[in-house]
C-alpha cells in the first residue's frame, strides 16, 4: 500500500480489514440505527475534540489558519461522524478516509495527539448512546460493539494513509538528500559523469562533462544522448551497451569517441551501474574517463617505432635506387634522341620520365619525413619564399583558372629561417590550397606580426576558396599517412608540421567560414622549438 493507491486498491484494502473484524450488513444496521440517538452530540462532541488538540502544544502548532481553520476543521469532522452513522461505506467513504491520514501528514499532526483524541470522541459518543439508549441491554452492547468496530476500521485506514504518506515523504526527503549529495560529489570530480534514462535521454551531467564537451547541461538533459554525442557507426553499439546497463549488468571499460560541440572527438572508457530509482525512475550512472591523451601517446609511439623501421628501410631503398634512377634516366635521353620526330612514341618516353619522377618524389619525401631536421639559418623574406613556391607549382595549375592574392600591407617579412625548409612548407600548404579549389579557384596569402614576451613573431596565413575542411578530418590532417587522395604518402602536412615546430613555430587550422586557412607562426629570429 503507498501514498498514490488508486480507489480501487483502497477499497479492496478496506474489505480485507472488514473480513478481519468480522464486519457485517448487521453492523451497518447497527449504526444507521444510533444516528437518531447522538446526532445532537456532534457539535459538542466537535468542539472537544479540537479543544483537546488545541489545549497541546505540539498539537496546537499544525493551527496556523486561526479561527477560519478550525471551523473548517470542524465542519469536516462534522461531516465525518455524519458519515460514521451513515450505514454506507462505499468507495468514496475509504477514499475520504485515507485523505483524513494524508492530511495529517500534510498539517504535521503527530498520529499519537490523533490517537489520544480519537479515544476521548470514541467515549464521548459511547456515553451519548448510553444516555438516548431505550432498548435491551444486550443489544445495547451490541451496538457499541459494531460502533467501535466502525471507529477502530477508520482508525486502521486514517493511520494506514498517514503511515504511508509519512513514509512517503520521508523516501522522498532521503532521495533529495541523496541527490544533492550525490551531486556535490559529482560536480567536484574529474570524469566526465551522466545518468541516463531508459529512452537513452540525459537527466544529469557535470560540470566536467560540460567543460569537455563544450555543451551546457541545460543543453544536454532531456536529449537523446546518443544521436547529441555518437556518429552513426557507434549509435547502435553504444545504446547496446546501455541496455545491458539497463539490464542490471554493469559495464566496465567500454570505450568509444564523442562528438563534442566544436566538431573535434575525444575517447571515453565508459563504467556504467543500474540505479533502481533516480528522481523517481530507474537510471544507468554512465562515468567516462577522458583517454583521448593516452590514446595519441600510445599511437604516437607506434609510429615513431615504425616510421624508424621505415626510415632504416627507405634510406636503403634510396640508395639502392638512385643509380636505377640515374641509368633509366640515361636510357630515356638516348631513347629520346632515336625517336626525333615521331612524336607518338616520344608521349609514351615522356609518361615513363613523368612516372619515375613520381616514383623518385615519393622516396624522398618518406626519407625525408623519417632523417632528422637540420636547418640552415639564414635572413630570408618570406614573401620571396612563397612566391618561388607559386611558381614551382605552374606544372600542377598551368591549365587550371586559379589565381593568387596577397594582403600583406605594410608587415615587414624578412625573418632568419632555413629558406629551403619554410619554402618546402610554402609548397606544401599552397599545393593542398590548389587541389583543393575548384576553378575559378582563388588563394589569399595574409600577414601580420606581434611581439609576445620579448620575442617577434611574424604570422602568415594561407587560405583557399575550397569546400573547406571536414571536423573529422581536420582532426588528422598533420598526422603521417593521412591522406584524402587516391595517390601520395600523406606526409605532406606531416613534414610541414615538423619543419616549421624545428623553427620554433607552429601551423594550425584557422577558423574561417568558407574554404581551408592554414596559418603558420614563425619566430623572426632564430629560436630552439619548443619541448
């Protein structure tokens, strides 16, 4: 029995205490008969009663509405007792009942005070039948019987209710208690902590979990949580593994990425416990150590470890290959020189030169990826360095519509780099730029410098009139390998970033609206990199 019982389980409860004291229609005879003989004894009766429970102080303090209080109070015992005599005891007659012990709860009457002045309206009713009785003695005494055993009936509903609204609010207290508590906690922690519910939405989130992600709670909660922080390929593994939750297994050391609200992904090893009751409702308590860190170490690791293999392995091939090189080379000059005039088969020794230069283009840009960065300073312009990077490029934009704007203004750009390194990152970045542009493709080269803790930097950035750059993708974009074209190393990018860190530098994504920008921050004067 709870608090929120229906009517129906109310009445049910009520004929299941009738049957245990042995409550007859004789019993409701009984009484329909008495109410001729105390009806003038309610209204004195009435005011006892509240005189007594006025006359305590514990009692006298649930009194807060004054004179107007008590004469409602009084017109519903009134009421009651009418009931009480009524012979009728249906549904509504339980239902008001059981709200009498709710509202004891409610006014704080303490169910001892209630007991007590139970007793004294019981005897006070016991003594104005006695005083109207004009029948036998021992139906007499039957009457009272079934009298007493209305009250005692009433009494059991009225402290049933009060016990389970007591008992009620007191779960509910303990659960808000709970609940700050447990929030207290949550808040100060250093994971990223959810509680979701059965629909996979978020009730809760923390402070953490905002910061790293970049959402508000106010944001998130009421949200499915899957479709705000998964892509596709993780919705239905991780709404599996909410539902094993869910199911009262606990999950430990499930791991997957989210989505946070600037597009970049961080990895979450996921612990995950049932709760049987969160503000009411079963919940699964989702805590998410952040491992993205690790996670780049760890492959950071990985590939220094392979790209040494690598380097050991392609320097042998380059050595190997060079001489191949310089002999085909040789053999198509004097091929060349046979085929003077038939300009079919000198296509086809041009389309050789052209798939060995590739060839030979790869090797070194492993090779150079892999050898250490030795940089010869020297005061160089870098507007001179670019510009020689442009033109390099003509054999990749010669038949494209694609031009090259500068907004330079008056930034002085001569800086002490090593001129052949910042001019491979000046290709490297201006040949992405091309590919990436459909014509009539536009490139704008932008500058500006700043003095920051005694030191002069100059800033060049590079953007494109492309489609832009993925979040996904732009997460990867300076790893070794990762490439979005069908052909290539993907270490372009790679090697930019290593160049320009041995400067001392740095070269990021910027934040513009349309297009890719790459922004490169060199140091004017020689600098050792940062460690």
């Amino acid at each position: 029995m709870n608090a929120t019982a229906s009517p129906g389980e109310l009445t049910e409860r009520y004929r299941r205490l009738q049957r245990y004291v042995q409550w007859t229609e004789q019993d409701a005879t009984r009484l329909r008969k008495l109410h001729p003989l105390v009806i003038s004894a309610f209204e004195p009766l009435v005011d006892d009663f509240y005189e007594t429970i006025e006359s305590e102080q514990d009692t006298a303090k649930v009194i807060v509405g004054g004179v107007e209080q008590v004469t409602r109070l009084k017109q519903t015992l009134l009421l009651w007792l009418r009931e009480l005599f009524s012979g009728q005891y249906d549904t509504d007659y339980v239902v008001r009942r059981w709200r009498v012990g709710w509202k004891h709860v409610e006014i704080g009457l303490q169910s001892a005070f209630y007991n007590v002045a139970m007793a004294r309206l019981r005897a006070g009713l016991a003594r104005a039948i006695e005083q109207e009785w004009r029948g036998s003695q021992g139906e007499l005494m039957r009457s009272l019987d079934s009298m007493n055993r209305l009250l005692d009936l009433d009494s059991a509903i009225i402290q049933d209710a009060y016990e389970a609204e007591h008992v009620a609010r007191q779960r509910r207290a303990e659960r808000r208690r709970s609940e700050e508590a447990f929030k207290r906690l949550v808040e100060a922690a250093g994971s990223m902590i959810m509680i979701l519910r059965e629909d996979r939405t978020v009730a809760y989130f923390n402070p953490f979990a905002e910061n790293l992600t970049g959402y508000s709670a106010t944001a998130v909660v009421g949200e499915e949580y899957t479709k705000q922080f998964l892509t596709d390929e993780y919705i239905e593994p991780v709404r599996d593994e909410i539902g094993k939750a869910f199911g009262g297994d606990s999950t430990h050391g499930f791991e997957n990425p989210i989505v946070c609200r600037d597009g970049s992904q961080r990895w979450i090893v996921w612990n995950m416990q049932w709760l049987d009751d969160f503000s009411g409702s079963p919940a699964v308590l989702a805590i998410g150590q952040d491992v993205t860190d690790q996670r780049i170490a760890v492959e950071r690791s990985l590939q220094s470890e392979r790209l040494a293999a690598i380097g050991q392995t392609v320097a042998g091939l380059a050595h190997e290959s060079r001489n191949a090189f310089q002999r085909s080379q040789a053999c198509l000059e004097l091929l060349e020189l046979e085929l003077a005039g038939r300009a079919d088969e000198l296509e086809l020794v041009a389309r050789i030169q052209r798939a060995l230069n590739h060839l030979h283009r790869l090797y070194e840009e492993v090779r150079d990826y892999a050898a250490p960065i030795n940089l010869d300073y020297q005061s160089c312009n870098l507007a001179h360095l670019w510009r020689d990077a442009w033109t390099h490029l003509e054999v990749i934009r010669h038949d494209r519509d694609i031009q090259l704007f500068e907004e330079i203004s008056e930034v002085d750009l001569n800086c002490v780099v090593d001129w052949f390194g910042v001019g491979q990152v000046f290709r490297n970045v201006l040949e992405n730029a091309i590919v990436a542009c459909a014509d009539p493709g536009e490139i704008t080269i932008r500058s500006r410098a700043w003095s920051e803790d005694g030191q002069d930097w100059v800033q060049i950035a590079i953007q494109d009139n492309g489609p832009g750059i993925d979040p996904v993708v732009a997460t990867k974009v300076f790893d070794a390998f990762f490439t979005t074209r069908n052909k290539g190393t993907g270490l372009g990018m790679a090697i930019t970033r290593r160049i320009v860190e041995a400067h001392g530098g740095c070269i990021e994504l910027g934040a513009v609206q349309h297009g890719a920008e790459f922004v490169i921050s060199l140091p004017r004067q020689r600098t050792p990199p940062a460690t």
